[in-house]
C-alpha cells in the first residue's frame, strides 16, 4: 500500500482536526503528513513549514492539499495547489461566490486533478438510504437546526461574523458556514446538486448579536423538479446543544435524518448508518481510482444559495424587546420551537410571525428522553459535534432527581472525554474506548490515534425506555465488537430507578481483551464499564457501602451497593449482574462504576453481560436508607 504525501493549509482551527486525521491515515498506512502551510504554525510539527502553499507541495511533492483557510482564501488556493499539481480537499464552502466557484471549477477541469469538498456529512451513507425511505416521492425537506454561540465565537477570527471584510468576500454566516451541512445535505438528498437545479430562492436573513451576518435565518427553495426545501436555522438557541435534522415529506409518510449523527428516525426507530472520511476517500482516489463522494461539481447547488445570500440585503436586527441577554451570549427564547414548526410545516420565519411568535409555540424538538412518575428525568444523548479523541458514544445527560436536580456533568475542565453516564472502556484489543491519553506501560499517559466510538445500529422504544444496538468501531473502521443495550426508568418511593444492562460480544473472530490503565501499570486507575461522572461542584460528596466509608475504604471493594451522596442528591449503585469492583473518585472529580477489569486483562471468549441499576434520590439518604433502596431496586 502506498503512502500519499499530504500537507495541510491552515492548522489554528479546524485544521487541526485535518493533522490528527493525517496521523489517523498514517498509523494505517495511506498517507503521510509532508508539510503544513501557515502563517503562525504551531513548533514541532517535524516537517517542513511554509506560508506559501505552491512552494510547499512543490518542495514536498505533495500528491494532496488540505485547505482549511478563512473560507475568502479558498478559491485562489484551491485554483494554486491544482495547478501547483495537488489533488484538493476544499473545506466548506468551497468559495463566497459563483464566480470564485467558477474559477476553481475552471481550474479543476485545466489540470485533471481532483478536487473533494469538505461537507463530511455527504460521506453518510444515510443520505443515499434517505431518498429510498419513505418508498415514496420526496415532496419537500424541511431543516431546523438550533445552536448557541457565545459572544467570542464571533471575533474568533478577523472574518468571523461578516459579510464581507476590507471589500471582499467571506460570507461567515448561520446558512452559509455552521449550518452549511445542513443545507448541503437536503440538497443532497434532494438530488439538486448542480447551481440549475433550483429554479428559486426565498431569503429571510436576520441577526441578535451586533455582527455583520445572519444568525438567524430562514431560506425555501424551489426545485426544477417541483420539490421544496425549507431551512431555518439560528445561532441564539436556549439549548446549549441540539443535533438539527432533516424532516423528510412524501405524500403520506414521513422521517427525520439526523446528519451529525448518520441516524434516520422513521416510525419511532433509528437506524444508524456509515460514513466514509472524505480525506481518505480522496486519498483512495489518488492511489486506487475511487469515485469521489463529494466532487467539487456536486456542490453547486450549494453555492447557488451562498451566492444569493452574499448578493441579498443585509440582515434584518431583531428588535431587543425580543432578545435575552446572558453574560456570555444572546438568546432567542423560543426559537428551537419556531425551527421545529418551520421544518414540519415547510415555512419560514415570517410565515409563521417571527420574532412576535417567539415564545408562544410548542414544538418541542425530537429527543430521546427517559420518564419516571410522569416526569422527564433524563435524556439519552448522542452528539455530532465531537472529535475521536473524545471516544464519541451515546449517553445519559442532562439526569435529574424527581425534584429537577441535574446529578451528571459532560466534558468537564477536568476530564472533557467524561461524558454523563455511559459505558466506556480505555482498552478493547487496543482500541481506546474511554477518550483521552491512552496509559502506556512504562511511559505513562499518551495521546495516541487509537480512539474508537460507539456508533449505533438501531434504537428502538421498549417499555419504560430503549432498546439499542451498537457497533463498537477501531480507529482503522474495524467493527471490534457489537453491543445490545437497554436502558429503562421506572419510579420508586420517593425516587427514580434506572435500569441499565449491556451485553459485549466480539466481532474479530478471537476473543476480546479489555483491559484498564491499572492492567498497563498505573495503580488503582481500574476504570472502565458503566461509568456515571457527577456533577464535580457538588457540596458535602461523600461515598459509602453496606460494609465501608469513604473513597480509599470503598475504592476497589466488591459489594453489590455503592451511595454517592451529596447535600442535595443521593445515587445508590446496585450491580444487578456480575459482582466487579467499584471505581471511585470523590476528592479529585465525583465517579463511580464498576470496574471489568481491575487489575488484570479481562478476556472475553463470547459475550460479556452486564447490569446495573442506579437509583437517583433527592436529598442526602441515610446508610439505612440506601441499604433499603439497594435491596428492595435490585432486579
């Protein structure tokens, strides 16, 4: 197999991201990093540095170049590492304009290179699987997509947040760059690749911050062939995240596509489905004459759109009146609820009386949530935001106590690979399931290009909660294990209870291996199975069993029941199959779990199963208490 030469432009933000899938590439033997082009490059990269892109891939021999530069200097280097005779991967947009696009198109078809463009989310096999779902014409597409931004995400950069900067195109918009996936999927699924595809355009361009652009937007599309797409999105979300999708209309059947998340919800099920790396469909490309996914032609629908927001009208102010002010951000209270009701029913902002209406629809937004004694106390959370080395896997958060007390805590300063209460694992056959350094016997930690994720086949509803089935997938795409999960709330005096079970069964045809930090020489640090991190500036935390008290009693003891209390929450931890021992932190971060493999390699001929139940209270419980709660939950 043979290496191919990669340098990457622009490595101070989202290119970074590129470096580590270079190293990714290269730890399987496909590419190489050759260079790295920028104006402030980070030290000690160990190849060699310039600012100037067609001297480096000249000096280097660089077969690829990834451009991942302020979106006004994608065109001119696309156009110069073509002809400099590199094959392209252009971040999203490709280019401001239809002339810039043009250019680089121009150039695309005077070299013969290729040139792939960064829109990861057409890499989804889901959205081929999209047009097919409903066994029916796709009449329309709507998209609502709610996030939040803080105050500094709009001066992260000289361009951020405008229009246009010293006279000339940039075009950093909700539609046009955070959102960009969003609109290049339904065209995609849609089939509207090319820039004649769309016979017309609505625009509804506004903004809460004081920026130059859009934050808060609305575009409906017409199609050639008749269909419609309706977008609406906003950067002022009151959630801190949300994961936007696709509502898909035929004419008497519906669904929904996750595209962070390569999920389609149809019926009450989703479905998960692949993503090919776009960076390695290029290189396979280059080396083996793979069709592209994501050829710069495909995009031109996309920039149609982009090209009709630059020549649109600035954005419109929302009045203050309408805006809550947080010390790190503005808010739109409400308008989640409009996005959700503007893809359902194909409209727009205006249609449906924005900003007047914020505030007084109820279209709550497609979760997966838990229910005890009539209430949401917690919602089972997948996230398409997150980077490999956060080892990407579903789990539980925001839980609450019956009373509304939020008992777990995600990405923390401290540990931001802790995610809620989940199942992770830092060793399985070599694959880090856990996120962050990977401990190496005799150094100590390291981070590594060794993460896997937890990518989910299906969730289905079953009584009281989920039923789930997941693919446990290596760093190199090998499916290391598969995974049939449950996990159900039910109420009990005074409290809640969450059942949890999980069974690991192998799929590399030998047996699984999992092992734990402690298992490679760092003492005590035997984390790894179902693993709940709380909520660290908890006040009074204190940790007890049947038969011990406090952290270094309780750290490593085998008992069937484990209380993490505080002064205003209690959670009681039974193991309801298979006895492990317990991991505990309390003085450095608030964490319980039972751990699979202690001190020793745990090997796994078939499947490994596992249950556990966690009973969420209100209050501090007393020793008794819990012991009654323990005994009278367990199964």
């Amino acid at each position: 197999m043979r290496h191919v030469r990669v340098v990457v432009a622009g490595v101070n933000g989202y290119g970074r991201h590129h470096l580590q899938n270079v190293g990714r590439l290269a730890a399987l033997g496909r590419a190489e990093l050759a260079g790295v082009c920028d104006v402030r490059p980070p030290s000690g990269l160990g190849v060699p540095v310039s600012a100037d892109l067609p001297a480096l891939i000249r000096e280097t021999g660089a077969e690829v170049a990834v451009i991942a530069t302020p979106i006004h200097t994608h065109a001119p280097l696309a156009v110069a590492a073509l002809r400099a005779g590199a094959h392209v991967l252009l971040e999203k947009p490709p280019a401001p304009s239809l002339e810039e696009f043009a250019a680089v198109s121009a150039a695309v078809d005077e070299t013969g290179l290729a040139c792939q463009v960064g829109f990861q989310s057409l890499g989804s096999a889901a959205i081929p699987a999209a047009r097919d779902l409903l066994g029916e014409p796709v009449r329309g597409i709507g998209v609502a997509g709610a996030w939040t931004r803080p105050f500094d995400y709009y001066t992260r950069s000289a361009w951020a947040g405008h229009r246009r900067l010293d006279g000339v195109d940039v075009m950093d918009g909700a539609l046009t760059n955070p959102f960009a996936h969003a609109v290049a999927s339904a065209l995609a699924v849609a089939g509207a690749d090319t820039a004649d595809s769309i016979a017309g355009i609505d625009l509804e361009l506004y903004r809460a911050n004081g920026i130059e652009s859009d934050d808060t937007s609305s575009a409906r599309l017409r199609l050639a062939d008749g269909t419609v797409i309706a977008i609406t999105v906003s950067l002022c979300s009151d959630r801190r995240r949300t994961e936007p999708y696709l509502h898909l209309h035929g004419t008497t059947r519906s669904a929904r596509l996750f595209y962070t998340l390569d999920e389609i919800e149809a019926g009450g099920v989703r479905t998960g489905y692949d993503r090919t790396d776009l960076l390695g469909n290029l290189i396979a490309h280059v080396r083996d004459g793979a069709d592209l996914l994501v050829p710069l032609a495909r995009t031109g629908g996309f920039t149609r759109l982009l090209d009709a927001i630059r020549r649109a009208p600035e954005p419109r102010p929302v009045e203050g009146r309408f805006v809550r002010a947080e010390p790190s951000r503005l808010v739109l209270p409400g308008i989640e609820d409009l996005a959700v009701r503007a893809a359902a029913e194909l409209k727009t902002l205006s249609e449906l009386g924005f900003p007047e209406s914020l505030g007084s629809v109820r279209a709550p937004w497609p979760e997966t949530v838990l229910r005890a004694d009539g209430r949401d106390v917690a919602a089972y959370t997948e996230r398409g935001d997150l980077q490999p080395s956060d080892a990407p896997r579903p789990h539980l958060h925001p839980v609450r106590t019956l009373g509304g007390t939020v008992v777990t805590e995600v990405q923390p300063d401290d540990h931001v690979h802790h995610f809620g209460a989940s199942v992770a694992i830092s060793d399985v056959d070599g694959a880090n399931f856990w996120g962050g350094s990977t401990y190496v016997r005799d150094e100590g930690p390291k981070m590594l290009a060794d993460h896997g994720r937890q990518r989910r086949r299906t969730l289905r509803p079953i009584d009281g909660g989920y039923a789930e089935s997941l693919d446990w997938v290596g760093p190199d795409g090998t499916v290391v294990a598969a995974e049939e999960r449950t996990l159900t709330a039910r109420a009990v005096p005074d409290a809640w209870a969450l059942d949890f079970a999980f069974t690991l069964t192998g799929r590399t045809r030998r047996p699984l291996v999992l092992q734990s930090s402690a298992c490679k020489g760092r003492v005590g640090a035997g984390y790894g199975g179902f693993f709940w991190r709380a909520p660290k500036d908890s006040s009074g935390l204190h940790v007890f069993t049947g038969e011990a008290s406090g952290e270094e009693a309780v750290h490593g003891s085998v008992t069937p029941w484990l209380a993490l209390a505080s002064d205003a929450w209690t959670l009681v931890f039974v193991q309801t199959a298979g006895l492990d021992p317990w991991f505990v932190r309390v003085a450095e971060y608030p964490g319980v779990g039972p751990a699979l493999a202690w001190d020793e390699p745990l090997t796994v001929p078939e499947s490994l199963h596992r249950a556990v139940t966690v009973v969420v209270a209100d209050g501090r419980l007393t020793h008794d208490r819990a012991s009654d709660l323990a005994e009278g939950t367990a199964g």
